[in-house]
C-alpha cells in the first residue's frame, strides 16, 4: 500500500513536471478533511451505531451507510471546493488537478499502509500481546492475523482503485471551480457518497471473515475504481474542449 501511494505520485511528477506543491496540497487537504471524521468516531459514531443496532441489522445498514458515505462527500469533497473558492487552487490546470488528487489519495494510502504494517510488526515482535486484547476483539483480531498470505494483495487492489476515486471526485470539484457550475461539486460529493455509503452493507452481509469475502467485496471498490477511470477520461476530454 505504500508503494502503491507513492508510484503514481513520482510517475505523475515526472510525466507531467507538475509542480510538487499540489500533491501536498492534496495530501492537506486529505489531514483536514479527515481530522472531523476522526473526531466523529471517537464521540458521535458509537452512540449512533449503538442506536442503529436496536432498531435491527435493515436499519442499521441504511443508517450507518448514509453517515458514513454523506460525511465523506461532504468534508472531501467540500473542503476541497471551499480550499479552491479561497486559494489559487481554483485556477490549477488538468494535471495539476490530477497532481492533488494524487496527493490526496495517497497520503491516505501510504498511512494506511503504515498503520497495518505496525500493527503487524507489533503482533510478529509480540506475539503474547494478543492475550492483552479485550475479550469482545481477540477473536477478529486472531482471525485478522491468521488469515492466508493472499489476503495481501486485496488492499493494494483496494488502495489502488481507491487513489483513482480520489483523483475523479477531485477533478470534479476543480472542474465546477474552473467554470462555475457548481452541478459537478453535487457529482463529485454523490459519487464519494455512493462508494462509502455501500461498505456497511458489504460489511454486513458479505463479512471479511473469510478471504473468498474479502476479494468480493473488492469487486465494488474495484468497479467504483473503473468507473472513477472512465471518468477521469471524460473529464480530461470536456476540459480540453473548454479551453480549446
């Protein structure tokens, strides 16, 4: 996952000679979009999930969905758009554009990557760390560390067409800032919507407890991810018709 973050970043800088400042601004706008949904999880979100949970698993994954997917649309989607009104990001080109969702996509990716591999390490260097784990967790946590090897290769998949999600719904926004049709802000917050809204469901009633689950469940994110290509390409084809 790692890797992955950083290859199209150095590939794109290289191609393209954009100018290493706006894949930082993607991976800031990333850390600022981010810092409210943490702030949910740790006040709002189990209450709220408690709650869903008593009305049944139907309600809870409409609720949680909606939540978890809205949030996401908003605060990336909209930090972005309300950065770009303020700053000269409004005024980037197409592959500057692509630079930030870079940024943004795989400053996500490389923390994740890292986040995993410490947890990880501090299992293989630990092993007796695991009788620590409170009663309610130590079985998924057991079966998380158990699982076969080929469980590896699914977030990379996951990051990989994720970091394109990433760079669609930015060039989106940009594309409202540059000529003011605030219709494809609305497109980039749905389609951000959309792909996290559906995890809960996936969650549920697929599960990650077997690996047959989870290279299944990638299957959506890998087909959010091609859809999030094709319209990377559309994008490319009605900015430079625009400025033709």
């Amino acid at each position: 996952m790692m890797l992955i973050s950083v290859i199209p970043i150095f590939w794109w800088w290289r191609v393209k000679k954009v100018s290493i400042k706006y894949f930082i601004f993607g991976g800031v706008l990333w850390i600022i979009a981010i810092t409210p949904k943490v702030l949910m999880d740790l006040t709002v979100t189990p209450s709220l999930r408690n709650y869903a949970l008593g009305y049944g698993t139907e309600v809870f994954v409409v609720i949680t969905g909606l939540y978890v997917g809205l949030r996401t649309g908003l605060f990336e989607s909209g930090f972005t758009y309300i950065a770009g009104l303020k700053t000269k990001l409004r005024n980037v080109d197409f592959d500057q554009a692509v630079a930030f969702g870079l940024g943004f996509g795989g400053l996500e990716a490389f923390f994740i990557g890292v986040q995993s591999f410490l947890n990880v390490l501090v299992f293989i260097m630990m092993p007796d760390l695991i009788n620590q784990v409170p009663e309610a967790y130590k079985d998924i946590v057991s079966q998380q560390l158990s699982q076969s090897t080929w469980i590896v290769f699914a977030p990379m998949i996951e990051r990989a067409s994720t970091i394109v999600i990433h760079v669609f719904a930015a060039l989106l926004v940009f594309y409202a800032l540059r000529k003011a049709w605030k219709r494809y802000l609305w497109y980039s917050v749905g389609y951000k919507t959309i792909v996290d809204s559906i995890i809960p469901a996936l969650t549920v009633y697929i599960g990650t407890q077997t690996i047959a689950g989870v290279y299944f469940i990638e299957l959506f994110i890998i087909g959010f991810g091609i859809i999030g290509m094709g319209g990377v390409l559309w994008i490319k084809k009605i900015w430079s018709r625009n400025n033709a």
